[in-house]
C-alpha cells in the first residue's frame, strides 16, 4: 500500500505543473519546431485520481461492493 503523504506530495507537483501550464501554455516553438510541455487534460484526470486516492485513504481504507470475500 502506498503511504498518503505520497499522493499528497505528487498532489502538489500535479497542482503546480497545472499553474505552470495555465500561466505559459501548453506548448512552445525552438528553431521552429513545436514541443509540448504538458497535456493539461491529462493533468487534470491525474490530480483527480490522486484526490479520490487520497480520499479513500482518509475514510480508513478499501471500500468493496458486492465483493466475495476469498479465505
């Protein structure tokens, strides 16, 4: 299991690489040549999967529906 403080930690990296991208765009020309930084699409699903994480683990652990328990 992966500790909380981890996602929260890559949380903050997530947030800031979004405020990066929102302040300079998502991409710049070198030489004439277009480079991407980063997907703010994808950046976005990341940072909401890392909030749900993050959630789950605050209510104190795996929630199952319907599941069969295995012995």
């Amino acid at each position: 299991m992966t500790d909380p403080t981890d996602y929260r930690t890559e949380l903050e990296l997530v947030n800031t690489a979004i405020a990066k991208v929102l302040q300079g765009g998502q991409d710049v020309t070198y030489d004439g040549k277009r480079v991407v930084k980063s997907d703010l699409d994808s950046l976005r699903k990341h940072r909401d999967t890392l909030v749900n994480r993050i959630e789950r683990g605050d209510r104190g652990g795996v929630r199952v529906r319907r599941g069969v328990p295995i012995s």
